[in-house]
C-alpha cells in the first residue's frame, strides 16, 4: 500500500515539475517598466533639518507618500482607499503645527503618539498616525456619522492635541466634536454654534476658524474659542470665486490675491498680491514666501510676517518651462549651507498640469509627472525610417506609384540604383571622417524603426490636458506638451487622441489630433502636432466654433494620408478636418448615445453638391419604460483588427462560420430595482441599421463593469450581489454553416439573427479591465488581458473563456480541442505578466500590434503606469536568446562542403561509368 502511495506522489510530483515555469532573474524588466506615481500635490510638508530630510506629501488621489528631498524620488508610498473613502481631508505632521504648544509626542511607555496623522472619508472618517521614516501605519480609529450625507462636507483641524471636527448643517449652524488625537475618545459633548449664513460655496475652515463670504464682508467663527463671538470684516471688493485658505496661519485667508486675516492675534501684510502663498520660518523668524509667473519667468519673492520687511536673501527668479502650466506655491523650507554660508531652501509647488516641482538657489532642482496617474487616452506610434532605409523606400514607392514606368528600361533603373547607393557610400565617407551632416534630432535621440517594429514613441494623453512622448523600451520622456484650458466631452466621454497619419508614409511626418471641449465656452478644440517631436503641426491649436457631439475617423486621403476626422455638432450638422478630405464622408453613419436616458441615435451622411449632410434615421430607446436604465458601458471593436479566420471547424470536419459585424456595438445599462435591487442589461446594436441583434438579463449585479469586444465574441466582468463574487460572462455569435457572404458585408442586408453561445465563469479577484490582445494579421490565438484590483495584469487564453466549452467531456468536444466546462477560472502566477511590479489603481489596458506576427505591444494605465509586450502564440517567428548560432553555423558549412564534396564525387562516378 505504501509503495502505491509513493508511486502515485512521485507521478503528481513528475507531472507538476512538467508543468512549471517561471521568470528568470536577469529577464526582469527587459522587456518592460514601470513608472511609480502618487499624484495631484494636495498637502506637503518639507523638512530640510530632519536628521533624515524628507517631504511628506498628500495627493487628491487618496496617497500619502515620502520624497527625496534631492532627487524627488519616492522614499514610500501609502495608497489609501479609493474616493470617497480615501479623500485625505487632513495631514498633520508632528513639529510643523504653527502653536508652539501642539505636540504628537506620546506619553512615555504609550505607542499613540505619531510623526504624521491623517483623517480621511467621511462615512466612516478614519484617522490615523504614521510613522513617517518607514511609511508604517502605528494605529488607527474612526468614527461612523449618524447623518452620511451631510457627513460629506464634514471638516477637520487639529490643535493642541485635540482633533476638530465640524460638521456644517447649512443655513442652520455648525456642529463642533472634539477627539483626543491619538485615542479617539470624546473630550466632551458635542456644541452646536448657529450659523445661518453658512452655504457651501461660500465657506472655508481657515485653521480654528471658520470663514464665509456675505457680499463685500467676512463672516467669522472661531470654533475653539468659548464666547463664540462673530467676527466680521470688511472687504475692498467682492470676492471672485472661493475663498483660499493660506494654511499654517490661523484665520487667515486668500481674497482676490490679497490676504485677509480675520484673527486679531495674527496680522497680515494686507499690500501684497500674489497667486499663491506659503508660510515658513527663516531665521527663526516666520516668514511668508510667494510665487508668481509673468512671461515665462518664476519670481519667488518673501517678507517677514512681523513686519512685513523683504527677505531678499530668498528672492529669485528662473524660467519655468510652458508645459508645466501655472504654478502654485505649497511649502518650503530652509536649511543652512553645508559651507557655512547663508541659508539654501527649496520650494515645492504643484501646477495646473499636476507636476510637483521643486525649485532651489534659482534653478529647477526636480521635477515630477504626476499627470500620468491619470491617463485616459494612449496610442504607440511607429517610429522614422532612417535616412538610407528612407530613401530606398522613397524610391520603391515611386516606382509603385508611377504609372509610365512602363516607358523606363532596365538599364535606367539600374543607374538610378547605382546612383542611389553611391550617394549613401559617399554620406558614410562623410560621416567616418567628420564632414557629414548632423544627424538630427530624432536620431540623436535615437528614435529609429527597428526591424521587428518593437521600438515605438508611447503617446500619452492624461486627464490634465497634458501629452507625454515617452519611449515604450526605455520609458524616456522625449517630449511633453501642456493643453490649458482643455476639458473632456459632455456625457462624461474624456478627450481624444486620434492617430491621423503615421510614420510609414516617408518623407511624410506622423500626424496625432487632440480633441476635447474649451473649458470656458464648451465648444470644440483640435491640437494637431508630431507625435515624434511633440511639436504643433498643421494647424497646431483650432478652436472651433461648434460642439462636439460624436467623432468618426475616415479612411486615407490619396494626397497627404491624412485620415479625415468626421464630427456632429450639437445642431447635428457635419463637419471635417482637413476639409479636403470631405468627399470620404459620403455614405459614412453615426451613433449617439445618451448615458442618462440610455437613447441611441442614428444618422446617415451625404456629399452632394460639396456640401456635406446628416440625415436621422433610426432610433432606440433602452431605458426601459420608465427611462430608469443608464448606459454604464459601451464597447465597439478596435478598427485596427484583422480576422485571420472566419470560421471555426467543428469535431465533424464542418465548418461554423463566426458571425463578424464589424458595425456590432455591445451597450450595457444598469437600473434599480425593488425585487433584484439591481438589473444588468446587455444590448448589442447594429449601429447603422439601428437593429438589436441580442440582448440579455442578468438580475442582483452591479459594477465593477469592465467589457472587451472584438471580432465575434464579448467578455464582460460585473459583481454577482446574490453569491457576493465577480463573473466573467463569454459570449460567441455565430452565422451557422453556410455564410450569407464571404466577400462583403453589409448592415443593411444583414444575414438573419446569428446563433449565440453564452457561458459564465467565477474569477476570484475583483476585474477592474479587460482588453484583448491585437496583432498585425490577426494569426495569433487571441487572449483576454484581465486587470484585478489588487495591481495584477493576467493574461486569460481565450479557450478558457470559450462559451463552448462542453459540460462533460465528448468525441466532438475534443476533436474541437475545447476543455471541460469548470466553472472557477485559474489564476496562476506565470500568467501575472507584470509578475511583482504591481500596478496601483489600475484603470485601464491598452494594447497595440508590433512588427511581429507573434507579439502584442501593452500599456496598463492606474496611479502606476506599465509597458510591456506579450506573446499569445509564443514568438514563433523569432530565433530564441540561448540559439546557438555557431552549431547551426558549423553544421551548415559541414552540409555545404559535404553536398560539394559528394557532388563531385557523383561527376567522377558517373564519369568512370561512362568509359567503362
């Protein structure tokens, strides 16, 4: 019996070391990397003379973070909840209170002091201390509100070791509780001040006081103090917008560029005007710093609070590059020089185009990009030929291109070839001995096409309205651009970027187009520029005259390549950029779709007469009859793809051919209700002719919704409240075995309704993206690239996912090669394509074809940012590292020599046979 058990596990043994495979350690970001983000600058605390210096940050991201004070690097990060629950509306760090008398230091042989607290959410509010050399969270308590609605506008402050917390009842009064810092135990009862001029767009918490708007005047309330006396002061002018608070001053706010202190005990020097403001010490002095950007130039002028003396030994003024749009002072702080002489200091500011930049001794001394924790919008652009592979290209597309190349002999195209080769021979003399020209800028930089069309300029379009260029091999920033004043659409659609030309039309330069909505007047913007410099092209900056309501892309012109962008305004008029390529809009349709009352519109253009025309032509409605359904996800299939197959063969040698509309589009609304507490529809559309082609139920589901279509399958991921688990829903659709036609499809004279194979599957994480993988033919197998929650990229083979996977295994289900239907997807860790390089928050997966059939191009998108390249199929058409290209080189010259050998041998043989 022992013998039968040692067997058995020595067979369990053999067969799982078969199946094992693993990363090896010098393969580790080779082919990918990794930017680490923390995001928008919200709170920051520098600290020059810590023994260990450091600058302690907050972001509007929900993370709280420590940076390098030299290099701006991340010392740790903390990534707190997601929003609301993670909305950091306090940090207070231990030794940076204004009072001399606040302290967080701990009783001795207690463990409740902390070097940093913070409180976020509001339902509950979670406060906690941080022990800020290692990131490492001490303790923690919250509070639960009675009301969670008005706990949303709830506020904090903290002051001699007690935490605040007011709770504003609009035009009624204010609810001030106050806690022990570090146990969370009520001081006492809570007291209600009335208040009932209080509104939300016209108050601020300005440290222990709490500060309103009314017309040309001030209304105050100092909230620690006992005789709750209403202070109110006087203002010049009505102030224009919120009020800002200057933090560090107690009662001190930002009016117009002016400050304005409703404390009594705390004077300001009302005669300045600035943009921004931060308070600090110099000299054991407070001081006050303030920054502002005129012409390009930083000035960062300061005075001393006291009597509002210049600190010249602080003044100073550098450029400030345009695309890190306009600056906002956060905190500063000094130290002395390591020679003695006079005090250095750095400032930290955070811009409009969410960078952290530090500034110090009249320079930029870092910076950091913290736009990418919000990318909305990516594409990999392909890089230039260089000059020798441009020129012969130039000359191969003339020779297709000229139509009286029959006139041309054989003996002119051999010159022009000889000419061409001799023209590169004599560059290369050139450039050996130093005379040739420069190369430029691009090549410098090293941005050349590889052979395998790997090596691509990554474009990046972030939520700010800022673009980066970076290297999708290196992660080099080559270039940046900054969009002010450039917003997203209506109906919660994110700006654009549109790949108009790419880079295989040599001489011709690439051609990227932005679109968005101008945040002052809502109608339509272009921005056209290079997406291998960055720099504006064609146009640059259009401002349109219209809004925006849908935008399609239309094929290449036979001028320039350009593809024409058609968009529908709001008065359903059609336009196109550039306008010579009008006449391709003829027969062109359009959708909209409105997310709130989930109506789908349809519209047919035409060109006559040079003008351009939509017509309505369908409509539908899937709101349901009381309109209580929203759209809360669509999914159309990349118009890059290619099918390489058409069908599917079947265990009987047939053939079912896959229904492949490229007009299908899969909506999906969600509604209340009172039986199921919530419904998932699925709909898919065909958009030109308006018909519905499926639909489908699913009742106790919500989001999470993630949903990925492409040729004739879908794969959606939601939440099952029933079973409290996330499913996977595969979808297949079918024509049958005999096709309505093989050659060209049309909308219009569709075949009849296809066959729909579904299945579902339970995944035991949590799915936050889906995306298929793309290559150039479409030959390799296709997989899902399934994005979890906890940071992981799995990549999912499509034949786990098939909806025809049989229940029990069959003849037919095997000759098909479909595995038995299990219900539970697998997550093994060598499917984790970014294997310990979590992505935080991931949003988004975008993929891309490279030059190889056998490999796919991907970017993850969250807080962190990812890139990548992945093979489905295994990259079956490239030679591995470890070939030994000296034994094939060796063998091939023995079979070569030997085949010549044997040859002549052969030649006497028959030779001698011949005199015999």
């Amino acid at each position: 019996m022992q013998e039968k058990w040692l067997l058995t596990g020595l067979s369990v043994a053999l067969l799982l070391l078969g199946t094992c495979s693993a990363l090896y350690e010098d393969q580790i970001k080779k082919f990918d990397w990794r930017g680490v983000n923390v995001g928008a600058l919200k709170q920051s605390r520098v600290d020059l003379n810590h023994f260990q210096p450091r600058i302690l940050v907050s972001t509007h991201e929900g993370v709280v973070a420590s940076l390098c004070v030299k290099t701006g690097e991340l010392v740790w990060r903390q990534v707190l909840e997601q929003t609301p629950r993670g909305d950091i509306k306090l940090l207070q760090v231990s030794g940076f209170a204004d009072d001399s008398s606040d302290t967080a230091a701990a009783p001795v042989g207690s463990n409740m002091g902390f070097d940093m607290l913070t409180v976020q959410g509001h339902a509950p509010a979670l406060v906690r201390g941080w022990n800020t050399n290692m990131g490492a969270l001490e303790w923690e308590w919250s509070i639960m509100p009675l009301n969670t609605e008005r706990a949303q506008d709830s506020l904090w402050f903290y002051s001699k070791s007690v935490l605040y917390h007011v709770l504003p009842a609009w035009r009624s009064h204010l609810e001030v509780t106050a806690y022990f810092a570090s146990s969370g135990h009520s001081t006492g009862s809570t007291s209600k001040v009335m208040a009932s001029w209080i509104t939300p767009e016209s108050c601020s918490l300005s440290g222990t006081f709490y500060v309103c708007v009314d017309g040309k005047q001030l209304i105050s309330l100092d909230l620690v103090s006992k005789t709750g006396q209403v202070i109110r002061t006087s203002l010049e002018a009505e102030p224009k917008g919120k009020l800002q608070v200057l933090a560090g001053l107690h009662g001190v706010v930002i009016v117009n560029g002016k400050l304005v202190s409703v404390n009594k005990e705390q004077s300001v020097c009302s005669s300045l005007q600035s943009s921004s403001y931060a308070v600090g010490s110099f000299n054991y002095r407070k001081i006050l710093a303030y920054a502002d950007l005129a012409s390009g130039i930083l000035r960062i002028n300061a005075v001393y609070l006291d009597n509002c003396a210049p600190a010249t030994e602080l003044e100073q003024s550098l450029p400030f590059p345009e695309h890190f749009g306009t600056p906002s002072l956060n905190n500063f702080d000094c130290k002395q020089k390591r020679n003695g002489e006079g005090k250095s200091c750095l400032f930290l500011f955070g811009t409009s185009s969410e960078s952290i930049v530090a500034v110090q001794q009249g320079r930029i001394r870092w910076s950091r990009e913290e736009a990418l924790a919000n990318v909305i919008d990516s594409q990999f652009v392909d890089l230039p030929l260089a000059d020798t592979e441009g020129t012969l290209e130039s000359e191969m597309k003339g020779k297709a291109g000229d139509f009286t190349s029959f006139e041309r002999d054989i003996a002119s195209a051999f010159l022009r070839r000889i000419t061409t080769q001799a023209v590169q021979i004599r560059s290369l003399f050139l450039h050996v001995i130093g005379l040739g020209p420069p190369p430029t800028d691009t090549q410098r930089a090293g941005l050349v096409r590889d052979s395998f069309g790997l090596h691509k300029m990554l474009v990046l379009l972030t939520r700010a309205g800022k673009v980066f260029g970076i290297d999708n091999i290196s992660g080099k920033h080559h270039w940046q651009l900054y969009l002010p004043n450039v917003n997203g659409f209506d109906n919660g659609e994110p700006m654009r970027l549109i790949v108009q030309r790419s880079a295989k039309h040599f001489p011709l330069q690439p051609l990227c187009t932005i679109l968005g909505k101008n945040a002052v007047h809502d109608n339509g913007v272009l921005y056209r520029f290079n997406p291998i410099t960055g720099k504006a092209a064609e146009g640059g900056l259009i401002q349109l005259d219209y809004k925006i309501k849908q935008l399609s892309l239309l094929g290449e012109t036979e001028k320039d390549f350009i593809k024409g962008i058609l968009l529908l305004d709001a008065s359903n008029k059609v336009h196109v950029y550039p306008q010579h390529a009008t006449p391709l809009a003829d027969g062109m349709y359009l959708y909209t779709a409105d997310v709130k009352t989930a109506e789908l519109s349809g519209y047919f253009v035409k060109y006559t007469g040079g003008q351009l025309s939509s017509t309505h032509i369908w409509n539908a409605r899937l709101g349901g009859h009381n309109s209580e359904q929203q759209i809360i996800g669509v999914a159309g299939k990349n118009p890059i793809e290619h099918v390489h197959s058409q069908g599917r063969v079947l265990g009987d040698r047939s053939v079912l051919y896959k229904y492949i509309n490229p007009n299908l589009v899969a909506f999906i609304t969600q509604a209340p209700d009172a039986t199921h507490k919530s419904v998932l529809n699925l709909y898919l559309v065909d958009v030109v002719s308006g018909s519905v082609v499926f639909t489908m139920t699913h009742r106790k589901v919500r989001a999470p919704l993630s949903i990925v279509h492409s040729e004739n399958w879908l794969a959606y991921s939601y939440f099952n409240e029933k079973v409290r688990r996330t499913e996977i829903t595969t979808i297949e659709l079918y024509e049958g075995k005999s096709q309505a036609n093989s050659s060209v499809w049309s909308s219009l004279q569709a075949p009849p309704m296809p066959l729909v194979e579904r299945q579902s599957y339970i995944i035991p994480t949590i799915v936050e993206a889906l995306r298929e993988t793309i290559t150039e033919r479409g030959i390799t197998n296709k997989h899902v690239l399934i994005g979890t929650a906890s940071g992981s990229i799995v990549e999912m083979p499509w034949h786990l996912l098939d909806p025809r996977r049989p229940i029990a295994s069959t003849t037919q289900g095997r000759e098909e090669g479909a595995i038995p239907y299990i219900p539970e997807l697998p997550l093994p860790t060598e499917s984790h394509i970014n294997y310990n390089q979590t992505v935080a928050r991931l949003r988004n997966i975008y993929t891309a074809p490279s030059g190889l059939e056998s490999t796919c191009l991907v970017v993850a998108t969250g807080l962190d940012l990812f890139v990548t390249r992945v093979s489905p199929s295994k990259t079956f058409d490239l030679l591995k590292e470890d070939f030994d290209y000296i034994l094939i080189s060796i063998v091939l010259v023995a079979l070569t020599s030997g085949s010549l050998i044997v040859k002549h041998l052969a030649s006497r043989k028959l030779l001698k046979q011949a005199w015999k």
